[in-house]
C-alpha cells in the first residue's frame, strides 16, 4: 500500500530588523514588511516571521507569515543630547525576549551586524546550531563616520574641541573602523550573506567563502508604483509649481547622510542662472528649514507622506535626484524606475550597478558644481528626460523583480541551502 503523501514542513525563517516599522520607515524596513507580506500568500513551504523594534501588536498576514514588534533593551531614542538620528535602533547587546523566541527557528537572517537584534542572533546561532545568514542594507561604518563628525560639529561647533576630536583624535574614523571590526566579526557567525554591491560580496566572501554569498534584488510593488499614477496637473495645484517648471523630485530623510546640502547647492546655482525648477521633498530631517530659507518658493517640503502620495510624485515628476554617496540599497530608485522617471545618482554609492548601469540613470561625481551640471544638462534638454524615460520604462519592465519574486528565488534557495547543510553538519 502507498503512503499517502504529505507537504514537506515548512522551512521556519526570522528576519530581524532592528527598526521600528511606522508609516514613517523609510526603504529598509519597508523592504521587509513587503517581504514579510509576499511570504503571507507564497506556495513554498515557508513560515515567516519578521521581527521590528517597537511596541505594537503582532499584524498576523497569514497561517504562514506574521510581523513581531519587540521592546527595544536600549533605544537610541534614550540619548536626548544627540543633534540627530537618521534611525532609533536598540544598542543592547541583548535581547532575552528575542532569544527565546528565536530557538523556534530553522534559519535566522539579520540585516545589520552591529545592534541588538544581530549580537542576540549569534549568541543563538552560536548556542543551538541555528544557522546565521544576514543581508547587507545600509552603510553603517560610513554613516558612523558622517554622523559622528555632525554630532560633534553640533556638540561643539567649529572651535578648537572639535578640531582636537576630528583633526587629532580622529574620532569619526575611529568609529568607522570599529563598525568595520564589528562587521567582520558578525560575518565570520553566518552562514550565508545577501548582497548587491561588489564592495560587499568581497567583504563576506573574503570571509565565509564565495559560494556562501548571494546576489539579492531590490523588489517592488507595480500595483502601487507606474504611469498609471500620473497625476502631473494635480501635483502642480497641491504643491505650489509653476506650470512651465521642471520637477526635481528627493526622496528620503532629510540630512547630511544622504547629501541633501549638495542637492541644495545646486538647485541654488540653477535657480540663480533663471532656469524654471521646482524641488519636491518627501520626507524629515534637520535640513527642512535649510530647503525652506535657501530654496524659497522654489522647494515644496513635503514631510512624511503615504506611499501612495509618493508613488503619485514619483509618476509626475520630471527628474528624481539622490545624491547619496552611502547607498548600499535604495527602493526608491527602483521605485523611480519603474515610474519611468530619469534619475541622477552618485557616482560613489551603489545605485547605478543596482539597477545594471541602465541608461535610465544618469551617474553623478561628487561635489555640487558635479550636480548643477548634471541637472543642469537634464533638466534643460526634453529629448534627454524623453529618451532617460523610455529606457526607464523598457529596463522595468525586464529587469524589475516583484516582492514575491525577490522572496522565492533570491532568499529562500539560500535559506534552504543552510538548513540542508546543517543537517549534513549535524
């Protein structure tokens, strides 16, 4: 008699996001909160949990995929005499609510290797065999390095204490070597690493070896995000643009990190020449005063706005500008893209060789003289953003993946090789 045959169990994975979730996260957390959505409604035999700092409720998405918020041990939002954080995370070392739960697990995957979640995860890893995996997502090393010059230039500002703290100490790259140290230290405790810059698969392969490191795409919602939310007449009434302006549109928090000033800069150097431009920010940070007062009527500082707003900009807009130099990972130039929307981008930062080199984006040095020209040049030319935009276009509708796409044949062979060679190990 044959047995009758039954699903294989599902392959239980963590992923922890040492982010609180809110309709304020930006790209990386989102990322994860689409993810943890696209394995609520996959065929594979896949259970799901990602896991976020905060206070709210469990949101449970399906049988098989569900979004966990747990109490940060040690917020950063704790240090009230910090100028600015881009990002509350938890700097506790450990998190024991965490680490009992995370003993139900097949496969843990972090996405930094630095904060509470991940030095809990080795600690579990390292105790009961689970195996360790993590996705690079941010720039940590570099942005200690920005942040900490800023804090100390807001703490102390340009007197002789900060010259002694950055010109003798050196403190900003002192941080920046030991995020570097700490990195390499969470990567020899995986198994496996996600990447998309070549700085990164370097990194990790020189580590754990190169069969262990796993290209991962960018994903992206099109229901949500297309030319079908064009909406040019009405971003001009809601925003205050001129009907014959060219539509600059940033996208992301508002701060030195992701070089907002450079943008600032150049507008100023185009507004001065009399070119009829007009920036649109979405999203917060220290620099929104800055746009106001040195953009003037030429900025509409939008703040914190719904991903549906965002998707509307994205459609209408003429050029998308993210002079970032840290990117590692950026949804919203995938967004942009898959808008139809030319982009500027920096030289220095990942996103050109995210989205292969598309001629849809155009590659900027650094420096705001760099980018008054580049805007300068796309701004100015209508065949230029027309033919940015049809490759735009035609590179999406190839080479974009979906959520779903990006959970089921990026991350999960991946996953399912660790297990398997836990097993073998075992």
């Amino acid at each position: 008699m044959t047995s009758p045959k039954t699903d294989p169990a599902p392959l239980r994975v963590a992923a922890l996001i040492d982010l609180t979730l809110s309709p304020m996260s930006g790209g990386h957390a989102r990322g994860w909160e689409n993810l943890a959505k696209a394995a609520a409604t996959t065929n594979l035999p896949l259970d799901f949990t990602a896991y976020f700092s905060g206070d709210a409720p469990t949101q449970e998405l399906s049988a098989k995929a569900r979004i966990k918020h747990l109490p940060p041990v040690f917020s950063t939002s704790r240090l009230k005499f910090l100028p600015y954080v881009p990002d509350n995370t938890d700097l506790g070392s450990y998190h024991k609510e965490l680490a009992k739960e995370l003993e139900a697990y097949d496969v843990i995957v972090t996405t930094d290797g630095f904060f509470c979640f991940a030095q809990t995860a080795e600690k579990v890893s390292r105790k009961r065999g689970i195996p360790l995996t993590t996705s690079f997502h941010t720039d940590t090393p570099a942005y200690a390095r920005v942040f900490t010059r800023l804090t100390i230039e807001k703490l102390f500002g340009h007197g002789w204490i900060s010259k002694f703290l950055l010109d003798v100490l050196h403190l900003p790259e002192k941080q920046e070597a030991a995020k570097i140290k700490r990195l390499t230290k969470h990567l020899r405790a995986c198994s496996a690493a996600f990447y998309k810059r070549d700085e990164d698969k370097k990194i990790a392969a020189a580590l754990i070896g190169d069969e262990n490191v796993h290209i991962v795409r960018i994903g992206t919602d099109r229901s949500l995000f297309g030319l079908h939310k064009r909406d040019r007449a009405g971003v001009e009434m809601d925003y205050d643009v001129p009907h014959d302006s060219i539509i600059v549109l940033f996208v992301g928090r508002l701060d030195e990190g992701k070089n907002i000033y450079t943008l600032i800069g150049a507008m100023e150097n185009l507004i001065a020449e009399g070119r009829a431009v007009h920036l649109i920010t979405a999203g917060i940070g220290p620099a929104d005063k800055d746009l106001r007062e040195r953009l003037g009527s030429h900025v509409s500082v939008a703040g914190q706005i719904s991903p549906e707003e965002i998707a509307r900009l994205y459609a209408s807009a003429d050029v998308f500008a993210l002079p970032s130099e840290i990117e590692i990972r950026n949804t919203a130039s995938v967004e942009a893209i898959v808008s139809g929307l030319p982009s500027l981008v920096s030289e220095k930062s990942g996103i050109a060789a995210l989205c292969d080199n598309t001629p849809a984006m155009l590659v900027v040095p650094s420096g705001v003289e760099a980018w008054t020209k580049a805007l300068r040049d796309v701004t100015g030319s209508t065949n230029t953003r027309l033919h940015m935009a049809k490759v735009a276009r035609a590179y999406a509708d190839t080479s974009i993946a979906s959520w779903q796409e990006v959970l089921e044949n990026d991350f999960y062979p991946a996953w399912k090789k660790a297990m398997k060679e836990k097993k073998q190990h075992d």
